[in-house]
C-alpha cells in the first residue's frame, strides 16, 4: 500500500500524519527521520486495526496545490 503523508514544520522539529488513516501522526528531527517513523507507525496502526477487527482503510488522498496571489485582487 502506498499512502500520502503531510509533513509540516513544528517548532523544533517536523510533524507527520496520513490523512487515510485518522490519529497515524508521528515526528522527527529531519525529512528522512520522519518519514521512517511514519512508515513505522503505519505498521503499528494496521496491527492495531487487525487486533481490533477492523479493516484497513484504503488510500484515498492524493495531493493538489492550490496556486493564490500575494495580494489580494481588487475588482
């Protein structure tokens, strides 16, 4: 399974979620560091759902920017 994950800049360090599977979120000190403690924690989160009987979300979202000006228009 391929899932898109968001990685946003906190304070101190970078954050992680996956927007298909609700409460997945994670950080780390770096890019790299992050993205495999969400590989991590997505591997926690299925064994979590398995243990429980529920089944594995499937992944949904895909990623789109928006494009907006720096100041607002005037009409």
């Amino acid at each position: 399974m391929r899932y898109l994950i968001i990685i946003e800049q906190a304070e101190h360090n970078l954050s992680a979620y996956v927007p298909d599977l609700p409460g997945c979120v994670t950080t780390g000190a770096t890019r790299d560091e992050v993205i495999t403690n969400m590989r991590e924690a997505i591997e926690l989160h299925f064994q979590g759902l398995r243990e429980d009987g529920e089944p594995i979300p499937a992944a949904n979202s895909e990623p789109a920017f928006v494009e907006v000006p720096l100041t607002p228009s005037v009409a």
